[in-house]
C-alpha cells in the first residue's frame, strides 16, 4: 500500500478485504493501516473502505481497534452511526489497546459523546440562577416576597422538571478512561484529561488535576504542552488547580517558555485567599537573570492587581519600587504596567506620575518612554507644573527619539497646548515644526493633522472646535486578560489548541445536543450464555474497592453508578455540598494511596473506641445521647469519607488531635499534657478552668502558651457551646492573657465585655414564615475543630405552629472551606427560643458560606458572611516579643494609615474596647512584667498593640495604635496575609473615626 501508483488500487482494493477477514489478528491489524494510504492515493474508493471499516469495528481483538479507529478517523469521520453497535465494545477494550491506539480511540469518542449526550452540568446554571434570585430576596414588602417565593417555586419546578440523569454509556466511558490517568505515556493523560474537562460533571473533573501535575515531573517539552492545557483549563475551573499551587512554581532550571506559561497559571490561579504567597513568589521572581521571564513576572503582577482589587494599592506599590532598579528592562517593563493601573485611578496616584516623570532622563527604551510621554500628557492636570518641563526636554531631543516615542512628543505638545497655552505654545509650535520636516511619513502626517486641528486658523474646518473633546476623551483603563481565555473553543490537547489556530485535518468539538438522541441505537444483541457470566462480573465488581481513586471522595459520585440501572435511578450531577467536599479531599489525598489506607485503618480503630466509650456510662442525658448517634449516622451515609470528626469525640479521640497539631512538643511533655487534659476534662464539669490554666503557664511560658490554643477549654465535651457564659467572657484565651506570667493582678482592660458581641440577622421572620434566627460570633474556640470559628445561632418560632427538624442541607462553599453543622433541632415549639453552635473554616477570606436552612416543610436559602475581625484568634505576646515579630512583617505586609479619633474615643479604655469588637484580638501589655513594684506615670501619647492569629492558617494579625497630639493617630497593621490585613485596616479605622 505504499507503492504510490494509481494503476493497482483495484488489485490493493482486494488484498485489503481479503486481509480484512484473514484469521491473524495482526493481519487485519495491518489492513486497516493500509485504508487510509488507500483513501489518500484514490478517494473515490471511499464507499468500499467504509465497509471494510466497518468490519474491523465489529473486531472484538485490542490489536485491531486502535488501527481501524484511526482509518474510521482519516476517512469518514462524520460516520457516526458506524460507532454506535460497538461503543460499548471500544470503552471496555480501552484499557487493553496499546498507548497510541488508546489516545485515537479517546479523542474519537470525545467527539461521539458530545453528539449522543447531555451536557452532564446542564442544571448546575439552572440551580445557581434560581439560587441566587431566592437569595437575595428582599424582605421590605410582603407582596415582593410573594414574587420571590414564584420565583423560587419556578425554580425547583425547573430542577424537578428535567433532573438530569447520566445516561449509563456516558458514565461507561467516564468510568472506563480514569484508570488511563495512571498511564505511563504522557499522550494518553493529556488524552483522558481532555475528555475529562470537555464530558464529565463539573464534581468529577477534579480528578484529572492530580494527574495532570504530574506530567509536570517530565520532560520540557511535555511540561509544555501540559501547561498550555492547564492555562486554559485555569480560567474556566480554576478551584481544580488550587490544591496544587505550589507544583507550579518557577525552578530556575526551566527554560524561558515553560516559566511564561507557569506564570500565566499561577496568575489564572491567584484570588483573595492566596494572593500574598503568589506576590511574594513573584518578587524572588524579579530578581531572576532571564530578562524575557522578568518581563514576563511584572505584566503578571499588573494582571493580578488588575483583577483583584485589595491588592492593588500594594502591587502599585511593589512596582513603583522596581523603577528604582539598575536593570533598564525591569525599569521599562514596570513603566508600562503602571502605566495600565494608573488608568484606573488617576486622581490618587499624582506623586507617582511626578516620579515617573523623573525618569524620563535615564530610561532608554522607546516603549517605556512613550508609556511616560502618553501618561504625562493624558493626565497633564494633576501635574500642572512638570508637564511644560517635561515637554522642554522632549524637544530638545526630538530628532533623536525612536518613531513610537516622536508620536507621544507630538500628543504631549498637543494636550498641553489644549489646556496650558500660555506656557506651551512655542513648544508646541516648534515640536511640530520640527516634526513636519521628519523622515517617517507617519510623523509627518501627524503633524499636519494635529496644527490643523489646534491651532485654530480661518481655514481650519468644524473639527478645530472640538479639539479638546478628541484630545483628552476619557479614555477606559485597559483590561488585562489571559492570553488563554478563548481557546477552550480548541479540543483541548489538539495542535490547533497549542497553535491558537485552526490546523489542517482538525475537527471541531460539536456542541452539546439540546435533546439526548435515541441510546437504543448502542444496545447490542447478546447471546444468552454471555449475559450469565457479565452478571457475575458486575458483582464481583461491586464488592471490591475502587482500584484507581484519588480519593474516595472523588470516586464516590463516579464509581457508585457500576450498574446501569443503578445510573439510571440515581441522578448523577452530584449536589453542591458532595462537590466542594470533593474538592477538599482532593487537597488532602495528595499523599497518595498509602497514607490513605492507613487513615482508613485509624478510623476503624476510632469507630471501634467510639463504641467502647458509648457502652460505658456517659454523664449525659439519653436523648442527647441517642441524637448524637442519629447525627453521626447521618453524617457516615451522607459523607463518602468523615473528614470531619464525628461530634461526640472521645476525649482519647481529642488527644489524637492534639498529639498531632502540637508536632513541637516532645513526646514526654504530651503524655503530660495528656494526663493534665484529662483531669482538666472532669473539672471542667464543674467549676471555671482558671486554676489549671495559671499552673500550665508557668510550665509552657517558653512555648508561647501552646497550650492555650488547645480546644478543651470548653466545660462539656459536646459541641454545644453554652451561650456565653456568666463566668467565661467571650474568649478565655482574652482572659487568660491578663494573667502575665508572674501572678500579677488581672488587667481588667484585658477581657472585652461579652455584650459587644454583635448579632447579624441570617433569616427574617416574613422570609421565613415565622422562624426567625440570628447569628453571633461567639468567638469561644469551637472544640471539634480548632481551625473553625464558632457560629452561634438563635432560633425563634413566632409562628402559631411548632417547626420541626431544623437542619442544614445543601452547603455551598468556595474551595478550602469547610463546615461542621450544628446538631438536628427536633422540636422549636411556637414562641420558643433555641440555640446551636456550628463552625465554619472559612479559610482566611471573608467568602461567604451559603447553605438551605430546611425546617420539616421548607427550604430557605441562607448565608453567613464574617466580618474579616471574625477570621482570627487572640494570642499572648510580651511587649518585647510583639516588636520582634513586627520587625519581620515590614515592606508589603504592614499597612499604616493616619487618623482623627473620635471624640467619645479619646481615652485608653474606649481606644481598647473598639478595636476588641472590631476584631477578635487580645491587648499587648505595656512595659515589662514587673508592672507593679513601683508605679510608673502613664506615657502622654500611649501606644496600644495588639495581637491574634488567623484561625485557619495561624498567620501573625498584629494591630498598633499610636495616638498623638489633639486626639490624632497612626494605625498600623502588620499581617502576613496582605488582603486580611487591607480589609482590617477598614475596620478598624471605622470602628476609632465613628
């Protein structure tokens, strides 16, 4: 088939069909290589090879299918309906065909299931509308609430209406391709992760992230093609990739295009939460010998501050330092990003369009004094008196300048004509004298349009009117965006992706079908004796355990479908909540299989405990008991894998935890702790903990109180946290630091009063027919989970009848956040109250969690949004410590702003209470520990500090506020993670000015 003669394609034409039926597999193996060869040398035998197509799809032998997919493709790839009889033949051989085959057969069947099934997240727009229209629901008047609860009926009619159900040969082939995820040859991954992005529900794409990072082990050139993918698979799904940001971090081995392209995922991956890691990456990244990737890392930092908005004063900031820099290229790269932000919001950043101006003498490359020339002359009002300046220069060296930089000559002298004639217009005039005798036509021409249309003469048309109007138009602030953000319409993996355009030979992805076309077309009559033994097999299946899973969590919604009527019952977009908890065992299951194994074993051993301490005598009352059982088998049915502890922890359980938070405590001093825990535990029950917390901070006062921040403060095991109580003010840890580490007297500025804590209103008693419920950060440590705040929520029924079984479903979280539930409310008869306390890691960012708060009758969207104050911890620190780990939060991580107290809030003990309600953070103590020998005069101007940590991720909050002469101020804010610390700044300022 490679003689290239026309005269033997008949004689060809017949060895093919007789080879197509030869009982070697190998041999029909190698007819199929030969129909395409065929069909090139003669394409009008296209009818004859398509039977013999045909044919060897029916072939059941993995030698086969992988060539014949590849002739089905080369010569009649719009003949769809030859694959419907063997689908489900080609999904199960999938496994078996060799690498090359496999990736064919993928890409194949990509574009089969776009056109045979639904868009598998075609409801997830449909839910989110209806979610958002009921949300914000306005409560003003009682006929809006009627149209709100229309539209909210309307839509869960949609949902009801047409739930989406898999069909089982979508689920087949989903399930058939993700042990493909472990192959060796990278083509096959990227195949499978193609398929994965363009079919699978949005909860199950996670999966190929993990594999997907590991190809970034390989060779440059794959890590290339992988990464082009990941960029454009960022902007669309950017929580997959959040899990494994730091594999995406530069090495400075890599070669210049691979860096670019990690750039461009690391700046697709930025938001609020890890803004400060990623800009602290980039600033290492500037200092790198490769010019191209510096250039590279500052437009990333413009695009960064262009899309998130707390960080933009900050980033302007950085760059303004960099024209500092001796490398003229980092100098001009950071002109033009500035250049971009400036755009935004002129009016603020006057003194750094003067220092760019300062500049103007020492940068050479054109762009970069063209940026300056245009920024100059568009905003030539703010700096009135260096702009004519500016202009001087520019003349003086006009026949000099590059061609880009003589056109921002000409716009200057224009603008500063237009509105500074007095000053500039023999400047003007004799920039555009010299520019009309200039070598470049372009220039030229400039310049007589320009003379023509300001300088005003008797000849001069209607236009010279409106000068002014066409000069300094307000013009919109350029918007950086991925280079990426539209070439998903590519098949991902596909030379045309990689290209950014259409190659010979590509085909396009179809779209989505509105309506599922007939799946009987893929039912293949089957012989009686093989349907027996397939029974078996799916059996058999069924009982093992997922082979291939990232994690079960993953696998839960993938694998539970094996049955195909199973698929069909069940409907398989997976909720919400089953997502974002997938989406936080992706995170933790990147240890790998083995470590999983094991946290399986440990939990079979708590089980087992857990039971041990239930058959024992509990102190607690049986209902709460048996309500506490019921929750945690709601919880093992609901979850595929308890992440969360179970509510009624064992205090062996707790132990664990703590054993393995406090990894700097050596084992003997654990056992202690341990024991201390223990007989702490039974006193709680009854008397404040006080006395044992004095003893321990003798014993851990090196250890910065590591054991303050232990969960076991709380008086009962149960996670009911009492509504604050009468002998705990709303954070022991406050009350704590006013024990120094000498017994001295309690500072009673120390312990914030329990009636700040502030009550937000989560649902209205219109919206929620008389139930009515409000929330507070108690700010006590919530004991299942020291990474969570404590929610404390107040139930009221003030409706005549009683509401049952109030419970939280359908929790929708950003990636990261996690939530315990508070326990089942059974029975709020009618003018009760109840209370319940739930945590929520929101993951040190101020993103709401929204849930459905479900009575027995009805559903009612809700969600709780923490003031930024709410996402930290108070801490212990000494005056001298304080300083010590200010000094190692400079530069981008202190914040300083200058105010004008408030006349009720000129005095130390109103200065302390507002910050304290304002943020959860605990007052430094001034001056050494020996406050008491002798008296010591109060400074004139003292300054307040104050310390805490973030709840989840435990980075240093420290606020300092310096007052001054006549009821001035300086607050300072020192905080590892920039974006909390803008927002505090906010706060607080608000809290001391109002």
């Amino acid at each position: 088939s490679s003689i290239r003669v026309t005269i033997i394609v008949p004689i060809m034409m017949l060895a093919i069909k007789e080879a197509a039926s030869d009982m070697s597999p190998y041999v029909r193996k190698t007819a199929a290589h030969a129909i395409p060869k065929l069909y090139s040398l003669d394409p009008e035998q296209k009818d004859q090879l398509i039977e013999v197509i045909e044919k060897l799809l029916a072939d059941k032998t993995t030698l086969v299918a992988g060539s014949v997919v590849m002739a089905f493709e080369e010569v009649c790839p719009e003949r769809i309906d030859l694959i419907h009889k063997n689908y489900r033949k080609l999904c199960n051989l999938l496994i078996d065909v060799e690498e090359w085959g496999q990736v064919v057969i993928i890409n194949m069947l990509t574009r089969y299931a776009r056109t045979q099934f639904l868009n598998p997240n075609i409801n997830e727009s449909l839910l989110e509308e209806g979610a958002d229209k009921t949300f914000y629901g306005s409560d003003e008047d009682e006929d809006e609430d009627e149209e709100e609860k229309e539209k909210k009926a309307e839509a869960t009619a949609m949902a009801k209406r047409k739930p989406y159900v898999m069909d089982p040969d979508h689920r087949l082939l989903l399930r058939n391709t993700k042990p493909l995820l472990q192959s060796r040859n990278a083509a096959v991954v990227m195949a499978v992760a193609q398929l994965y992005f363009h079919l699978a529900p949005k909860a199950e794409v996670g999966v190929i992230a993990k594999a997907l990072v590991r190809l970034l082990r390989s060779h440059s050139e794959v890590q290339y093609v992988v990464l082009q993918n990941v960029a454009t698979m960022t902007i669309k799904r950017r929580g997959m990739f959040e899990p494994y940001l730091k594999s995406f971090y530069i090495r400075s081995t890599d070669p210049t295009q691979i860096k670019v392209l990690k750039l461009e995922v690391l700046t697709n991956l930025a938001n609020e939460t890890n803004i400060s890691t990623i800009l602290r990456e980039f600033q290492t990244y500037i200092k790198s010998m490769d010019k191209d990737f510096v250039a590279a890392t500052i437009q990333a930092i413009g695009r960064c501050a262009t899309n998130i908005g707390e960080v933009r004063d900050t980033c302007l900031n950085g760059l303004v330092q960099l024209l500092s820099n001796r490398d003229e290229l980092v100098v001009a790269e950071s002109v033009v990003v500035i250049k971009k932000l400036l755009q935004m919001q002129p009016e603020k950043h006057s003194d750094i369009i003067k220092h760019m101006a300062k500049l103007i003498d020492n940068i050479q490359v054109p762009m970069a004094r063209a940026s300056i020339l245009w920024l100059i002359g568009e905003y030539c009002e703010h700096v009135p008196k260096i702009a004519p300046d500016v202009l001087r220069k520019m003349a003086k060296s006009f026949t000099n300048e590059e061609d880009i930089v003589k056109l921002q000559i000409i716009n200057l002298a224009a603008k500063l004509y237009l509105t500074n004639s007095k000053q500039t217009k023999l400047l003007t005039q004799y920039v555009l004298n010299l520019a009309k005798y200039d070598q470049n036509y372009d220039i030229r021409d400039r310049a007589r349009f320009i003379r023509q249309l300001i300088v005003p003469t008797e000849k001069s048309g209607a236009l010279s009117k409106y000068a002014k109007k066409l000069f300094l138009a307000l013009k919109p602030a350029p918007v950086l965006e991925s280079p990426f953000k539209d070439r998903d319409h590519f098949q991902l993996g596909s030379l045309s992706h990689l290209l950014n355009a259409k190659a010979g030979g590509y085909q396009e992805l179809p779209d989505w079908p509105e309506a599922a076309p007939d799946p009987s077309v893929r039912n293949v009559e089957v012989p009686e004796w093989t349907k027996c033994s397939s029974r078996e097999k799916r059996k058999e299946k069924k009982v093992e355990k997922p082979f291939y899973s990232d994690s079960e969590g993953e696998s839960g919604p993938t694998e539970s479908a094996d049955s195909e009527s199973d698929s069909a019952s069940r409907s398989e977009s997976a909720s919400p909540s089953e997502e974002s908890r997938s989406a936080s065992e992706s995170e933790e299951s990147e240890e790998g299989s083995e470590s999983e194994e094991e946290e399986e074993e440990e939990q079979e051993k708590d089980k087992k405990k857990k039971k041990k301490e239930l058959s024992k005598p509990v102190q607690e009352s049986e209902s709460e008991q048996s309500s506490e059982e019921e929750e945690r088998k709601h919880e093992r049915k609901s979850k595929p894998r308890v992440q969360t502890k179970s509510d009624s922890e064992s205090e062996s359980d707790e132990e664990e935890e703590e054993s393995e938070s406090e990894s700097s405590q050596s084992e003997s001093e654990e056992s202690e702790s341990e024991t201390e825990v223990r007989k702490k535990k039974k006193a709680a029950e009854s008397k404040p903990p006080l006395k044992p917390v004095k003893k321990e901070n003798k014993k851990e006062s090196k250890k910065e109180m590591s054991l303050l921040d232990l969960d076991d403060f709380n008086p009962a095991p149960s996670p009911q946290v009492t509504p604050v109580n009468t002998f705990l003010s709303n954070s022991l840890v406050t009350d704590l630091e006013g024990l120094s580490l000498s017994d001295s007297v309690l500072a009673p500025a120390t312990i914030a009063p329990s009636s700040a804590l502030k009550n937000y209103e989560l649902l209205h008693r219109i919206t929620g027919e008389g139930l009515s419920v409000e929330y507070c950060f108690s700010r006590q440590p919530f004991s299942p989970d020291a990474n969570m705040v404590a929610v404390q929520m107040q139930f009221t029924n003030s409706a005549t009848s009683e509401a049952k079984n109030l419970h939280m479903e359908d929790v929708k979280l950003q990636s990261g956040m996690r939530v315990k539930e508070f326990p089942e409310i059974e029975l709020l008869p009618a003018g009760e109250t109840a209370t319940a306390v739930m945590g929520i890691d929101f993951c040190d960012s101020t993103q709401a969690a929204n849930f459905q708060l479900c009575t027995h009758t009805r559903k009612f969207f809700v969600s709780i949004q923490p003031p930024v104050g709410e996402l930290m911890r108070p801490i212990f620190l000494t005056e001298n410590e304080f300083k010590k780990e200010q000094g190692q939060l400079m530069g981008m991580n202190e914040i300083t702003e200058k105010l004008t107290l408030d006349v009720k809030c000129r005095n130390e003990h109103a200065i302390v209470q507002r910050v304290t309600t304002a943020a959860n953070l605990s007052r430094v103590p001034c001056g050494s520990d020996k406050e008491c020998s002798p008296p010591v005069p109060p400074p004139k101007h003292p300054v307040h500090r104050f310390a805490g940590r973030t709840v989840t991720s435990g980075s240093l909050v420290l606020v300092t506020v310096a007052t001054k002469e006549e009821g001035g101020a300086q607050l300072t804010v020192n905080c590892e993670k920039m974006v909390i610390g803008t927002m505090l700044v906010k706060d607080i300022l608000l809290a001391l000015t109002q």
